[in-house]
C-alpha cells in the first residue's frame, strides 16, 4: 500500500498569494520602495564594471543625492582598494560569485568598510549579461574587530613589559642584597607593590586611575593610626604606564624612609603634595623629623626605579636632596605623558 498522499491543488487562499506574489514581481513601484528601504547597497553593472544602477541605499551610504553622477562610471574606482573590487568583477564575469571587505569613501569625506557580493546575472542562454552588487555595511563590526586586536596586542605589550619589569625587580634585588633572606623580602615587597598597582587598575577597568588613589593604596603598607603621611592635591587622571611608575616610586620612597629615613623615627612624618602648572605636575615628598641623612655614596635600585619611571619613562625631572630636616624629592611632568605614556 502506498504512503504517498496524493497531490492537491493549492486552496483558493493559496492560489490568491500566488497571483499576488507575481503581480509583485512586475510592479514596479513595488520594487522602487522595496530598493529605496533597503539597508543594504544595491547597484548593477555591466560587464566592464560600470555603473548602470545605483540604489538609494548605495547612495546614501556614499552621501550621493543624484544617482546619475555615478551611471557609466567605474564601481571598483569607489573602493579604497580598487584591485579588490575589479577581482570580484572579473570573477563575476566567469560566472562565479565574487566577495571581498573593503573600505570605501563617500562624497562627504567619512569612510566606511563593506562587505561586497558581486554576483553574474544570466541571460536566456545562460551567459552573464549584467553584474548584480549587494554591499552591506560591516564598518561597526569592523571598528569592534580592530579594538579588540588593539586590546589584546595592548595586553601582550604589557605582559611583557610586567615581565621585564619582574625579572629587573628580582635580578637587582639580590644582587644589591647583603643576605638572602634581604633579597628574598625586596623582591616580594617590589612584586607585591607592582601587583597593588595592577589591582587597582583592574578595579578601575578603563586603564585610567586617579593619582590620590595610587598614592593611597602605594603608602598603605607603611602607614600607621594616627596616619605619619599628609597628602595634599587635587585628584588627577594617570594612564597605566603613569600610575605603575608612581605606585612604584611610591614604594621605593617608602622603603627608604622606613629603613633610613623618617619613618625609621617615631616622631618622623611625610607630606606628599603637587600641583599642577603650565600643563605639567610638580610633585614633591618631603621627610621632616627624621634621623639625620647624608646623600648615599652609590645610586642604589630605587633610586634607579623612580629615575626610570620619571625620567626616562615619562620625560620628566628628579631632584633629590637630602639636606636637614630630611629626605626631598621633587618631580616635575608633562601632564601629556601623565595622560598617555606607552610602556617602551
């Protein structure tokens, strides 16, 4: 017994659809609107690649108001890239479809990245006769596409810096250390004061953190209640690179004034203040009641930290003084490379 079901002819409904489908193909009011509204760029071409339609679409996206300034004009001479566009017509022409991502610029000046089917439209014997272009506008997926290459090349770039930065703070440190157990605690101290200075980074999840919070978070370890330190200064945007120079030299700053600077007395304090002038940050630590200094006869590690993050780093000036009532040092910044300095 047979499981066919036997045919049955469309229902009168149906056959009202179809009859209205057809009448849509031929009307072409119907087809104007259906072209107008479209998001997508429409155009047809002859066989040399010029232009024998263009849709509204395609004009808007080329901020074209007359479409007849384009007709009998070359399509591939629209793409930034015209070698691309002329393969596709070519492959077009053979009878295969042709596909490419390019950038293109319209008459107002703004540029934007398409994604271009070029495809054959046969005649009666099946032969290509015209080109047809669908072009759709990809220029957001592509803006997103290349901040996130952007992002994961910027990462990469700071995971090797971070390790360059980690095998300096270890190698430096031992070899600059009487004892093992000496060493072993700078290195920790140091990688712990750049990993503080990345976490708050992270919190902040921009890449941007205010100059009052890396300060605080930087003088955290070595403060005690009542607070020795006073902080005084409006708050100021730092880039990453910025703010991991400064929680460093924080720390260095901090480390010594424990081990030979104000805070190894009890009655000893810091004041850590800046200001901002003519486009550039003038900071300034200043040690008061602390044991007597002398300046140090060779230029230890962290000496060598802030110099680098300062000076070299972010093209600025360290001044140390060691004279009465203690340690000094001043800093002074353009606030061009407090804002966008790159990790070298």
């Amino acid at each position: 017994m047979s499981n066919e079901r036997p045919f049955r002819s469309p229902s009168r409904p149906a056959a009202d659809a179809v009859q209205r489908h057809h009448a849509l193909l031929t009307d072409g009011a119907f087809t104007r609107a259906l072209l107008a509204n479209s998001g997508e760029a429409i155009e047809v071409l002859d066989l040399a690649g010029r232009i024998e339609f263009i849709s509204d679409g395609a004009l808007r996206a080329l901020a074209i108001g007359d479409a007849d300034a384009l007709i009998g004009t070359s399509w591939a001479a629209l793409w930034r890239n015209d070698a691309q566009a002329s393969d596709a017509v070519a492959r077009a022409k053979e009878g295969a479809a042709g596909a490419f991502e390019g950038e293109r610029r319209g008459a107002d000046g703004k540029s934007g990245w398409w994604e271009a089917t070029v495809s054959p439209i046969l005649d009666a014997g099946g032969q290509p006769a015209r080109l047809l272009v669908i072009a759709r506008d990809v220029s957001e997926r592509r803006l997103a596409h290349e901040s996130q290459q952007k992002m994961v090349q910027e990462l990469h770039h700071r995971e090797k810096n971070m390790l360059a930065m980690a095998m300096a703070i270890a190698s430096q440190s031992l070899a600059r250390s009487t004892s093992i157990a000496e060493g072993r605690m700078a290195v920790e101290q140091r990688l712990m004061a750049l990993a503080e200075a990345h976490n708050l980074l992270r919190e902040g999840g921009n890449d941007i953190v205010g100059l009052r919070r890396i300060i605080d978070r930087a003088i955290a370890p070595y403060d005690t209640v009542p607070s020795r330190f006073r902080i005084e200064g409006g708050d100021l945007p730092l880039s990453s690179p910025s703010a991991l120079a400064v929680a460093m030299a924080v720390h260095e700053l901090c480390t010594n004034a424990i081990k030979h600077g104000a805070l190894a007395a009890k009655s000893g304090r810091v004041e850590i203040g800046w200001r901002v002038e003519t486009e550039h940050l003038h900071w300034t630590w200043r040690e008061f009641d602390g044991p007597a200094m002398s300046p140090p006869k060779r230029r230890g590690f962290g000496m060598r930290v802030i110099e680098a993050g300062f000076r070299d780093q972010l093209h600025g000036s360290v001044e140390m003084s060691f004279a009465s009532p203690g340690l000094v040092c001043t800093v002074d910044v353009p606030l061009t490379a407090l804002r966008g300095a790159a990790i070298g």
